[in-house]
C-alpha cells in the first residue's frame, strides 16, 4: 500500500470548488465532485434524531438507487431545522446540477454543513452552478477540498494506492470537520472516491468496517451534529478484478480503512481549540465495543479533557469516567497509564480486567479557545 497525504482523485473522477457567496467572508463554499460514469455508493449518516434536509433527500434517492455520478457541497449553511422549504431547495439544488451534467438528480448526492436554521441561499447556488461544473477537473480538487471547510484551519486529504492482480487501484478521501465532533457517524463531512470494481455487498461491508474503526472512534465535543455525512464512490475505471471477497477484498479493506483513519485523525488534530492530541487505548475488554464504549467515556469526560489541557496528572477522573460507562467494572481491575502531559500528543491506556478485546478512541483536550470560537460562531 502507497500513502500519499494529499488528494489524487482515482480514475474518472473530477472535481471543483467555488465561491457562491453563501460564506460572508467570500471564501469557497460550493463543492462539486464528479464522476465521469456510474458510480456504486455506500453512505453513512448521523445518528442524530433531527437531520438535515440534505440527508433526508440523499436517503431518499439511496432507496431508489445506490449508483451515482455527482456530490454537490455548500458550507456555511446546514439547511437544517429549515421544514419543507429546505428538502425543496436540497432537491432543487441536486436538479441545477443534473440538468447541468446532463443526469438525472437521483444521481446526485447533496450535502451542506455551516449554521443551522438558516434557510439556505438556492439562488447563489443556482447562479454558481454553471461555472462550479465547467471548472470540472482533476486538479480542481484542490479548490474542492477547501470549498467544504468551516471552522477547519487545514484541509483534510489522503490518497492510498494498491495493486489488485496487476492493476493499480486508488483511493482517495477528504473530510470536513473541527468541532461539534461526536460518533455514531462522527460529526463531519467526509468523501471517498474509488476507480475500483467492486461489489455493492463488499463496498458496504467495507465501508462499515472502516467507519466503525476510525469515525465512530473520534470525538472532541461529545456533540453529535445534525449533517454527518460519509460518501463512498466506486466507479470500477481501473477495471481490476471484480472485488467480492477473499484476499483482494482485505487488500481494498485495509487501503479503505487507512484512509478514514488518517482523515479521522485530522479532524481531532484540527479540534477547535486543541493544543493536545490524545489517543486513549481500553484493554482486557468483554468485546470491542464495550472496549470503545469506555474509551468514549474518557473522552468525552470535560474533567479528564480540561486536566490534560492544564497539565493536571489527576487521573481520578479517568477512573470516574469510566465508572460512569455502564461497564460492570470493579476498581481492582482498572489500571491506568498515561504519557507525560506536557507533550503535544498524549497516550491513555486503561485495561478493565474482563476480557481480551481493545478499542483506541482519538479525542483531543477541552480549552479556553474552545469557547471562545464556539461562543461567537453564528
């Protein structure tokens, strides 16, 4: 497996972002990824009972179909908590991009991220769309994945590269995200886009697995938000061997899985605020998830976060945590061990004593930053 740490978009696929001017400061915020031909899709969304628009009109063309051709993206407005009005300038949004590709608009995946209950801007939209997709492109990546960002002070990219049965496949990912930051899918936006063939029933168990293993294991905040989204585009151009199963299959999952974790990584070192990045490992549990279960404890702890951000060796409040998970755990079985805190990356390793299962949770610590720039998005 090759990594490169930047995106280097797979076979068939183009990209482009601009500024429609739905962001005050005139910065990018319109996305649009493109895929030459029809593309499998595996999509994972918030867990959060109030979802936006935007998600609700992807579910509903996911029920019709799970091939795909286009993501469009806006940031600085979530069209979320906006009624009918918003699902109506969702659909119409994925219709200006479809009659521009010459699609139809149960092809296009739609997504927008920024404040909530505000309704959203169609009509820079739809005057932005004709240049957004004539500026279509393999180097217009780069503006794409700067188009998607809000509070983000970096943009988030990586490109795996694997060999199946002598053909080269790519993939290549890019996510969103800073704050409001919690799992069961993790707080953001992220894109994943493939030129490798492969089946609907492997995309999606692959996709599970990857998810589960790296955004289902951040958190900064605790606050699970209203627009998470997770997109995989597989468009088969490198014509390799049909993937099903078997050794090819672990290869794709492997490169697959790398990918969201490194992503997932950028968001907690990119954590509105941070000046730590805390990787916690839970050892000896039951099962991987009662082990994810008590890492996700500790880190969202705002004790635990605030002492780390202090330098506070008060590791009480690990044990706290994790008392407080639910696990049926005695104090004679938790043992702790934590790095030194005045290091910018922190390590937690706790073992709970009821079996051989382990999780590692990625957060990062809780500081005055944070609500300074929390206190004042709007």
């Amino acid at each position: 497996m090759k990594i490169i740490n930047e995106a280097i978009l797979p076979r068939g696929f183009k990209a482009n972002g601009v500024s429609a001017g739905l962001k005050k400061s005139g910065k990018l915020d319109l996305a649009l990824f493109y895929s030459e031909i029809p593309a499998k899709a595996s999509c994972r969304f918030t867990m959060n009972r109030l979802q936006a628009a935007p998600l609700k009109v992807c579910k509903d063309y996911l029920k019709k179909s799970r091939v795909f051709q286009a993501i469009i993206v806006n940031s600085g407005n979530a069209n979320c908590f906006t009624g009918s009005s918003g699902v109506r300038d969702a659909i119409q949004t994925t219709k200006y991009v479809a009659d521009y590709l010459g699609i139809k608009k149960e092809a296009v995946l739609v997504n927008s991220t920024g404040i909530i209950g505000k309704m959203l801007a169609i009509d820079k939209i739809k005057s932005a769309i004709p240049d957004l997709a004539q500026g279509l492109s393999v180097a217009g990546m780069e503006k794409a994945v700067r188009a998607i960002m809000t509070t983000d002070t970096f943009t988030k990219a990586i490109t795996a590269r694997i060999n199946i049965a002598g053909k080269v496949v790519t993939i290549c990912g890019t996510a969103k995200g800073a704050g409001m930051i919690a799992p069961n899918m993790a707080t953001m936006l992220a894109f994943i886009f493939t030129d490798a063939n492969i089946t609907q029933k492997a995309l999606d168990k692959a996709t599970d697995v990857a998810v589960n293993e790296s955004f289902n294991c951040i958190t900064v905040d605790g606050c699970m938000s209203t627009n998470d989204t997770l997109a995989v585009l597989a468009n088969g151009a490198s014509r390799n061997n049909l993937i099903k199963d078997g050794k090819d299959f672990y290869l794709f999952l492997e490169a697959l899985k790398k990918v969201c974790l490194e992503l997932a990584k950028m968001i907690i070192k990119d954590a509105e605020g941070a000046t730590k990045f805390i990787e916690i490992k839970v050892e000896k549990a039951k099962s991987f998830n009662e082990a994810r279960i008590a890492a996700l404890a500790i880190a969202n702890s705002d004790l635990f976060k605030t002492a780390v951000y202090g330098e506070n060796p008060n590791f009480g409040r690990i044990a706290a945590a994790v008392g407080a998970s639910g696990i049926d755990i005695k104090e004679e079985d938790i043992k702790i061990k934590v790095s030194s805190l005045k290091k910018k990356q922190v390590f937690v390793n706790v073992g709970i004593n009821r079996g051989k299962s382990s999780a590692t949770v990625y957060t990062s610590d809780l500081t005055p930053e944070y609500i300074k720039i929390n206190a004042g998005y709007n």
